[in-house]
C-alpha cells in the first residue's frame, strides 16, 4: 500500500508480488465498539453493521422501499433446445413507473428432471438472445455496450443497438444444455435492462426513480444491478417449475460483483458464485495488485457509491474489505473463481478474500476453504467456501461450469433448506 502511494497521481498497475507490501486487514469478528464476536446471534449484529458499511462506502445504499411488480410471460416454448426444455420469456414491469422498461428474464427448466428445479441466476452482458443460440429468440433493443464486441453492436443510427450478429455471442459461456442435463434450469437478464453501462446509464433505470442522486451513499450501477437480481428472485419465487429455496446467484467480472452484492444483501440466495469479479469483488481492496480503487473508479465513475471515491489514494482508510463482503454469505456456499491470464482481477487476492472468511463460517460449524494455500492452477479447494484458479484468460469456460455444477450438487441440490 505504501508503494501505491509512491506511484502519485495515477498508479500504475502493479504485477510484481514482491512490491505488494503489508497491509492491515479489518477483522470481520470485530465490531464497531470494540468487542469480538463470538456467537452466531452476535455475527448478526455485526452483519447488519458490515451491510451498512458497504453501503454507505463502497455500493451505496439500496433503496428499501418495495416496489410494486407485475409478472407478464410473454412467450411460453415448451419444445425448445430441441424438446429438452421449456423456454419462457417472462416481463418484469414496475408498476409504480410505468415508464420505466421492463427486465426481460429469460428462463430454460430442463424437461427431464422433476420439478421443481434449482437454479442458476445471472445476468448477461449484452442481451438475452446473446446467451442463446436458438434464433428465434427477440433481439434486444435496449442500449448496448460496444466493450463487448464492436461488431455485433449497430451505432448507426443514435444510440448502440444489437445486430443479428449478436445472436449466440456469448452463447459459449453459457452451456445451457450441460446445465439443464444436469437438472438445473437457467435465468438470466441483461444487466443493461436495470441500468445502461455508462455513467449517465443510471438516466434510463431504476436509478432514476429511486435513491438520491444529491448522497454521497446514492446506490451505484453495480447496486442497481444487484437489485435486478433480487427482482428475478421475485418472479421465480411465482414460478411453479422452480424451487426458490435453491436458486444460485452467478456472475462474471463487473456482473459477479454485483452477484455478490445481491447475495450478500438478499439471503433467499442459497449460493453465490464470483467468477473473476476481481476489485469491489472478492479481490482484496489494500491488496496492491492489479487494479485498484483508484482505477476501477476513474474508469466506471457510475459502479459504485460517490463516498467510494474518497478512498483512491487512501484505501487503508476504508472501515472495510472485500473478504467482509464474502463474510456475508455466511453460512451459504461461495465460489470464487480465478483465472492465472486475469491478472488485473488479483487471482491471489480473491483467493484470500475467500480464504478470511473461515471465522465467519466457523461459528456456523462449517468449513470454509478450510485451511488450504493458494492452490496451483485448475486445482479447486475448498468445502463450503471454493475457489479455482484456472488456466486461460479473463472469461467464463466449461471448466469454470464443471466446478460450479459439481458445486451446486454437493452443496445446493442437497441442503435441507
Ligand atoms: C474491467 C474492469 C473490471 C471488470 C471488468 C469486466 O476490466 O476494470 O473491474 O470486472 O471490466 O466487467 O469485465
């Protein structure tokens, strides 16, 4: 952290685990006035104190108030993937705001397994007819980032739209068939239907009918998200076909920070899974490595709270970190995934965000990562708490998928919930 300083203005990337330094972690056991939990009534006290700290820091407050919902299915394929699942296309309208667009959740349940089924909920990078090669699905026609791939985004005419070449795009990261031939159904939704990626995206979204843009704890895009996730939550809970007891939050980079927001805040998630969320993820905060606060909110000023800011060049001062954010998981099952060629999401640093919750998980009788070191790559540890380092790059793999599936069966499938 010191060497960060030294950096000035704008550090630069570090790389080199010989210039990462000390540092002094916050003790997730240790509350505000001092005394050490010890028992599970006291960790809830200090969980809602941990929740209030990231709030008020790092993602801003979520607004409390309910919000009206009104579930529309609009269209119902009971012969899709080749008559292997039932596909609906289910609108989440927000009755109060009626001029706000719907989130369009996208949901495959497998056929041959008995329902209801566990689920995997995530949302998506740029479009539900991205995840999924069937080309009858409807393209997107909300605003699309060019970051994913410039050629399957039109910015012709004004705003970005997607194009046919969009279709399946990021069909490779979700292997829905292998999910659901293993008896889980899939939801998912595209992040920019709850807020655009940009920093004035929050224009167009929930955002700008709930919060107070004036706080410096206003809620930021990656919270808006997180809160789109507990909305499809809704939806599932009123679906027969699903059992809401089991449903996996999952997300990938900026999406699997907001999955871990969402679990942390909304505990009707029985598991949450962080691949490469990386910094204001499961990456360590003071670690020095890879990106840092300061850089993560000069480049998306939108993601997090105004307050968050404050901390660039001061990050020893957050009353917080990240593995306390994992903390709040406790005691349901954590994957947090790696990948060796994603150095800027801290693979080493996720690991120990995962690696400091152990106490938590402890007071429940449970074992966490359970003691193991920084394992090499495609090497999973853990028990209730796992993590992989995979080979490859910044991305979601069938490897990543194995894990995860092999994940859910040990720890969600069979949990008496
Ligand atoms: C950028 C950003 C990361 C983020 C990633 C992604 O690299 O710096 O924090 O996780 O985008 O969402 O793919």
């Amino acid at each position: 952290f010191v060497a960060q300083m030294a950096w000035g203005q704008e550090p630069q990337a570090n790389y080199d685990e010989s210039k990462v330094g000390t540092f002094t972690l916050p003790d997730p056991l240790l509350m505000k006035n001092g005394q050490r939990v010890t028992t599970r009534d006291g960790w809830e006290k200090r969980r809602a104190e941990l929740l209030a700290l990231f709030a008020e820091h790092v993602y801003g407050k979520t607004p409390t108030q309910s919000v009206r919902l009104r579930f529309q299915t609009l269209q119902t394929d009971n012969n899709a993937l080749n008559g292997r699942a039932i596909r609906k296309q289910v609108a989440i309208f927000f009755t109060d705001y009626p001029k706000l667009p719907p989130i369009e959740v996208l949901l495959y349940v497998p056929k041959a397994a008995r329902q209801p089924v566990p689920v995997f909920l995530g949302l998506n990078f740029c479009g539900n007819h991205c995840v999924s090669t069937e080309g009858d699905l409807p393209l997107s026609t909300r605003w699309m980032s060019t970051a994913v791939g410039g050629e399957i985004v039109n910015r012709q005419n004004g705003e970005p739209r997607a194009t046919e070449k969009a279709r399946g795009f990021q069909a490779r990261r979700w292997p829905i068939d292998t999910i659901l031939a293993h008896g889980y159904a899939v939801a998912t939704a595209y992040y920019g239907d709850i807020e655009p990626d940009h920093p004035k995206g929050w224009q167009s979204g929930i955002r700008s009918v709930l919060g107070d843009t004036a706080r410096a704890d206003n809620w930021g895009a990656i919270g808006a998200w997180a809160w789109g996730m507990s909305r499809i939550l809704d939806y599932l809970q009123t679906d027969p076909a699903i059992d809401a007891q089991r449903v996996i939050g999952i997300g990938h980079s900026r999406i699997g920070k907001a999955a871990l927001w969402a679990g942390a805040q909304d505990r009707r998630f029985a598991a949450v899974i962080s691949n490469e969320s990386g910094e204001g993820g499961a990456a360590l905060a003071r670690r020095w490595y890879g990106e840092t606060v300061e850089r993560i909110n000069n480049s998306f000023p939108h993601w997090f709270c105004g307050r968050y800011k404050t901390y660039g060049k001061q990050v020893a001062n957050l009353p917080v970190d990240q593995h306390e954010l994992l903390t709040l998981i406790a005691p349901r099952p954590l994957y947090v995934a790696s990948a060796e060629g994603d150095q800027w999401s801290d693979p080493k640093g996720e690991f120990l965000g995962a690696d400091l919750t152990e106490p938590v998980y402890k007071l429940y009788g449970k074992t966490g990562i359970g003691g193991a070191e920084f394992p090499g790559v495609n090497q999973p540890v853990g028990q209730t708490v796992r993590y992989h380092n995979r080979t490859g790059k910044h991305d979601v793999t069938d490897y990543d998928w194995q894990q995860y599936i092999r994940f859910a069966d040990d720890l969600v499938r069979r949990d008496p919930r």
